[in-house]
C-alpha cells in the first residue's frame, strides 16, 4: 500500500512560528511510524501558476513575493517563511500524486495540506492557497461530480466559499462551532447560493461532542449524502485536530475510534478518494492519524498501536446531528 512522503514535509508550516515545530516534529513522526506499513511515493509536479484556477492572481503573486522575504498574508496567522514556496508545491503536487494513488488502490492519502481555509481572495489560518480546492476544479473540468468532505476540528470556510455557487461540488463540513472558536462560520443554515443552493452542508457540533454523536453524525449525515449525491470522485480533507490530546480542538473530545470509523467510511465507496492530513498539533496527532489509515486500509496490527478508550458524547451533541439531519431533510430534495 501507497501513500504520499516528501521530506520537504517536515521542512516548515504556514503557522506563526510557535506552532511550526509542533508540526514538523508531527511530520518527523508520521514519517517514522508509517514507514512500517507503507510504501512512499513522491509528490508529483505542480506550478503556482496551478493555484489561479481557483484564487485571485494578486493572492498567487503576493504568496510569490513573500517566498524571497518571508512575511504575513492577511489578518495575521498565515506565514511564508523564505522558501517555503517549495514545500506548498511540493504539498500541492502531493494532492495531485494522491489522487493517482487513489485511481490504483481506491485511497490515496498525503499527510500534508488540506489548507481549507484559504479563500478565493485571502489567505487565513495558516492556510495561503487551497491546495485540495486546486485538485477539485482540475477534476471538474473533467466532467466529474466531486464530494468535499472536511472532517478537521475547523469549519472548512475557505472551500466552502470557492465552491458556493456550484452545484457540481458538494461541500460537507462537520466541525465544532461555538462562540470564540475559530472561525466562526459553518452553521447548518449556510447551504450555498445560486445554482449551488443545497450543496454545501454544515454539521456545527459543540465542545464535548465525543465519539458517538460524531459517529452518528457520519452514519446518519455524511453516509448518506454521499450515496445521494453520487459522487465521482471524494476529495477529504482528514484533519486530526479534533482528536482530544489537541491543543486547538481537543474540546470536541474524539478518540483515534472516530478516526479509524472516518477512514472505514471513505473506504467503503466505490469511487476514488484522495484524503490529505490537515489540521493536527501535536506529535500525538500521529495517532489519530494513523487510525484513519488504519482505518481505510484494514491494517488490524496498526490499529492495535492507536487504540484508544471510546469517549462520551454529551446529550446536547446526540440532540444536535438528529436536528441538522432532519434540517437537512426538510431543506433538501436530493439528501
Ligand atoms: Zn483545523
């Protein structure tokens, strides 16, 4: 089994500074622990001229000049350190080498990128262009139907805003939303505009959520809108960040068993899905992490050194995925 590695992976992040060796150590790890149940396979290609399929060309150009100097894009919390343009190329061309992998073996993985949080115009969130945003209107213009799945801790706002006038584009987003909590948007009432009325779904869960609310929201939510929707290829973005041990998301209290059900589920339709790593902020990310792989390709042995005790799940979180699932039923004719 294939999965994606480049070295340039564990070279730098796009986060304020204090956050990056928490990533690059993530990455050191990843590498070592995975190395023992699977081949690696180096990105493929890709150009920052790529990227202007979906964002702005003064966002593209501003992220070229940075690369010489380093410097901040928009409110402040996405960084371009001197030469990192090479690693988000090297990131992209792993979404593109992820996708090859998965048209071979069903699912094909990178444990970089998922930068969801990149706008068409505006870099956000350590996020300075949306890499899997990038893969999914290369796809489109292919003529397929795509399904965007973003289980990160964060709401996916920046996919969700590139592909909110479309209807060949599904966006569903399952996310802890509460006051304070970055970044704000993500509601279920945000369902798209235009043509793209109906297809972008939002599951906004609160801190305490816990692995049976989040599994139920996968059986009863994400399961069945993909099997609706009927998908030619699923594009997940497969952030970690909601596992307990997290130092940003770890209120919605998941253990790496939620992990391991979301790559069970990925696995179990029939069409390619190209999953990237996404969020995650500690070195014990790797385990929810390697829980989602262990997961999708059945590894029963790498199971055994990620299992975790379930967690509980709070009634307010139960109450929560059973309205946004009839919401989403009264809202939708297709669902
Ligand atoms: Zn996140």
């Amino acid at each position: 089994m294939k999965v994606v590695w480049s070295d340039l992976f564990t070279k730098t992040f796009f986060s304020p500074p204090s956050l990056v060796e928490a990533w690059t150590s993530r990455m050191e790890e990843f590498k070592r622990r995975a190395s023992k149940y699977f081949q690696f396979e180096e990105p493929l290609e890709a150009s920052l001229e790529d990227f202007k399929l979906v964002h702005c060309e003064e966002l593209v150009e501003e992220v070229r000049k940075l690369n010489d100097v380093g410097g901040v894009l928009d409110y402040g919390d996405t960084y371009i350190y001197p030469g990192s343009l090479e690693v988000l190329l090297a990131d992209l061309g792993g979404v593109y080498r992820a996708y090859e992998i998965a048209k071979h073996q069903g699912f094909g993985y990178t444990p970089y990128g998922g930068l969801h949080h990149a706008h068409r115009c505006s870099a956000a969130g350590f996020c300075p262009l949306n890499d899997l945003a990038v893969l999914i209107e290369k796809l489109t213009k292919e003529g397929k139907r795509i399904a965007y799945l973003d289980f990160d801790v964060h709401h996916g706002d920046g996919t969700q805003e590139i592909f909110y006038e479309r209807d060949d584009v599904l966006t569903l987003s399952l996310h802890m939303y509460h006051p304070g909590f970055y970044p704000g948007t993500g509601h279920y009432s945000e369902l798209g505009r235009g043509r793209g009325l109906g297809y972008s779904l939002n599951v906004p869960l609160p801190p305490g959520t816990g692995d049976e609310a989040y599994q139920l929201a996968l059986k009863i939510i994400v399961k069945r809108a993909i099997e609706s929707f009927e998908p030619d290829v699923i594009v997940t973005q497969m952030g970690v960040d909601g596992h307990k041990d997290d130092p940003l998301g770890g209120a919605l209290n998941l253990s790496t068993n939620t992990f391991k059900a979301i790559g069970e589920l990925l696995a179990s339709f029939n069409v390619p899905v190209v999953g990237a790593g996404g969020g995650g902020y500690g070195r014990r990310s790797v385990k929810a992490m390697l829980a989602e792989l262990s997961g999708a390709f059945g590894i029963g042995e790498l199971w055994e050194e990620v299992r975790e005790e379930k967690t509980e799940s709070n009634p307010e979180a139960i109450s929560r995925v059973m309205y946004v699932k009839k919401f989403f039923e009264d809202q939708l004719d297709w669902f």
